[in-house]
C-alpha cells in the first residue's frame, strides 16, 4: 500500500515524503516502546506510534522502517522532522487515535509484522 | 565483503543525552552498508547496538561503544562507567527493567532490550561491576560457514 | 453494548485477572504511554498496551476503563496481578501484536 493511500484512509498528511519513490508499505507496527519495534522484522513496515520523540525515527532508520505515522495530533519538534528528512523516513499525522487508525488499515487488510 | 585488515573505529557515548543517543550505531550502521557486509548482518549488528547504546544512555554515566569489523566478524564492546547490574541472570529476562517513569514515557524501559542484544548476536558476552560499570561484547559473524 | 465477557469469547483472550466481567466495553485506547492514557482514554474504554508494571492498574482504576489488555504474549508482573485482584480490574493477555488486536476488535465493535 502507498503512503498516500494510506494518508486517504485515515485522514492524515504527509509531513515528509521519502526521495526516490514512495515506500510499498506491507506491514504495520503499532506501539509506543522501542524495544518492541527492535524485535519485529519490520523492513517496508509502518510504524504507528504516538511517542513524538527524535528517538522514533533513529529506531526507524536502524530497523529499516521506511513510514511512521504519528497518531492524536501528536506535535513534533523540528528536529525530529528534520531527522526524518535527513534520514529519509516518511513522516504522516493524523488526528484519529491509534485504534482507529489500526482497525482501518486492518480492514485495508495490511497485517501485522512478524517476529523476526 | 572485501576487508584485508581489520577495520575499528570508537564513539563516545553519554548517559541521559538522548538527543544525540542512537548516532553511534546509526553511524555503525552506515559503516558496516559501505563496507560491504551482508544486509542481515548489518540489521543485527545495528539493532544490537543500538539496545546496547540506549542502555548506555538510560542506564549509566558514560561509556564508549568500540567497533572492529574483520573478514570474520563484527566485534562491538559497550564499556560503561555506571552502576552496574546486580544480578545479570534477572536482567536478561524478557520484561525485566528497572526503568524510571519519565523513561517509560520516552519509549523505553519495557525490558526486551538485553533480550533483543544476545538474539541477535552470534556470541555474547555481559560483565558487571557493581558500583563501577558494565561491559558487553557482542559479536556477530559476517560469513556463514 | 459488549461486555468484557462477550469480547474475551470473540477475539480469544487469556484471562490473568477477572474482575468485573459483565461492565460494558464502550470502545478501545492503544498506548504503552500511561501519561497519554491518564490524558486521553474515556471511561469504559478496554485499554490495549504493552505495559506491564503496577503502575497499569491505578490507570485503569483512575479512568474507568472496562478491562486491560496486554500484547505481545507479554505477562503482567506479580504485583500488577496482586494490585488488579484487589481493585477488581480485569487483566487479559494474547499472543497476538497490537495492531492484530485492535483489528480484531475494531471490526467486532463497529458490527454490534
Ligand atoms: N549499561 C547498564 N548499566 C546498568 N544497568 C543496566 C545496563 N544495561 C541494562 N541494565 C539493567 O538491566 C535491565 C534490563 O535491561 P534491558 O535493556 O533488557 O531493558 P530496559 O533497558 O530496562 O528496557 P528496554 O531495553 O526495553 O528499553 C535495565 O532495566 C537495567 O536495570
Ligand atoms: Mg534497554
């Protein structure tokens, strides 16, 4: 599924567009912690968190997530848009919270990553 | 991967700085990708690291992550000026942290770290000094043999 | 309206702690962050996380929500179980992953 197909479902903007194509995105993360992202095989995974921290996007770029969406609105410091950029990880808001936005691109029917 | 001599390299890390925490393995990371290393091996070496370098950051005072990068292996050595673990058996659980609050509303501090190091690691290695600091030696192999 | 029964039943979920089976689920927050759940989730809701310490039960407790969930195949700590049995709050557990859940459920609560 392409970002903007998934920015269409659950009413979000792309903030930072990956260079070079948009990701296919076939997987989906949901969570707020870390270490859960660092124990998933999560390559062409979408991270759907609510955590607004630069730290989203290091653990991104080292496990290979090309997407995060940020759920709730969540504001978030330029520097962490501007990691995202750097590092190439497309960034996209929503103001719907992480249930909705998991159930929808469920029955969109992109699945959950599994354990590596 | 075309690597005669061994390749090393070092980075300073700081607790509690978690602005700059996660550029040491991200800088790893680009390492070990132009050096040639197998994409597998990379991800692992990278993840692990960067557990290794979070703990470094949450948990301790200061440390150093060194590297060295050989036809054979990467070698990551995380020393750390810190409290040490008390009881490394208990630490290495699934779940067990010992996390602050304000941690946990970081994104960290649910215990899968250690975890996550050693399953991705070929060899692993923990010591601990209580009162003084911590030490692990992670190494992942870059040839199947 | 489900109950905490129905969707336990329907989704397949591993009792820990029962508490009140029968209080209606109105919907569902995800967040491993309990400061965004003190600041967000509404009364009844079922709380879908991966925390696992004490703290968990007092959120719960504070906000009314109908159940706890936790992901993952993880396990609450000894003293979250002792602290849910005494304040009555239901603790559930899956091997499933956050998001499986929460589609699981999504779908199950927007066809009642
Ligand atoms: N470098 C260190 N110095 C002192 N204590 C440490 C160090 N690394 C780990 N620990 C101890 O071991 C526990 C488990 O570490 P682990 O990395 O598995 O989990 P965590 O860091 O608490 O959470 P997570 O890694 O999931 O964010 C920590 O909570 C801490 O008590
Ligand atoms: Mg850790």
């Amino acid at each position: 599924m392409k970002l903007n197909d998934i920015a269409e479902i659950v009413d979000g903007h792309i903030i930072v567009n990956s260079t070079g194509g948009s990701p296919d995105i076939v997987s989906v993360c949901s969570t707020d912690l870390m270490s859960d992202v660092l124990r998933f095989a999560t390559k062409g995974a979408l991270l759907v968190t609510a955590l607004n921290q630069s730290q989203v996007i290091r653990t991104a770029e080292i496990s290979d997530i090309p997407a995060v969406l940020m759920v709730m609105g969540k504001k978030m410091e330029r520097e962490m848009i501007e990691l995202a950029m750097e590092k190439n990880i497309a960034l996209m808001v929503t103001h719907l919270p992480a249930f909705t936005v998991c159930g929808m691109l469920y029955a969109g029917g992109l699945r959950s990553c599994l354990e590596d | 991967m075309k690597i005669k001599d061994s390749i090393e390299g070092c980075f300073q890390l700081m607790g509690g700085d978690f602005t700059n925490a996660g550029t040491a393995s991200s800088e790893l990371k680009s390492i070990l990708s132009k050096l040639g290393v197998s994409q597998e091996v990379v991800r692992r070496a990278a993840i692990a690291a960067f557990e290794a370098e979070m703990n470094v950051i949450i948990h301790a005072v200061a440390g150093t992550m060194h590297y060295v990068v050989s036809s054979e292996e990467v070698r990551i050595t995380l020393t750390d000026m810190g409290p040490g673990i008390q009881d490394i058996e208990l630490a290495m659980q699934e779940g067990y942290s010992t996390a602050p609050d304000w941690v946990r509303e970081m994104g960290w501090g649910a215990g899968m770290g250690l975890p996550n190091i050693k399953k991705n690691a070929d060899r692993f290695k923990i010591d601990s000094v209580m009162g003084e600091g911590t030490t692990l030696e992670i190494v992942i192999y870059t040839r199947k043999d | 309206m489900l109950k905490v029964n129905d969707i336990i039943e329907k989704i397949g979920l591993d009792i820990r702690v029962s508490g009140d089976m029968y209080k209606h689920v109105t919907g569902c927050y995800i967040s491993d962050l309990l400061s965004d759940v003190m600041a967000h989730s509404k009364d009844g809701e079922l709380w879908i996380t991966l925390q696992t310490h004490p703290n968990i039960v007092a959120v719960a407790v504070i906000k009314g929500l109908s159940c706890i969930v936790i992901t993952n195949g993880r396990l609450p700590e000894p003293d979250t179980v002792k602290k849910a049995e005494s304040e009555n709050i239901t603790i559930l557990t899956t091997p499933k992953t956050t998001f499986e859940t929460a589609g699981l459920l999504y779908n199950l609560l927007r066809s009642e």
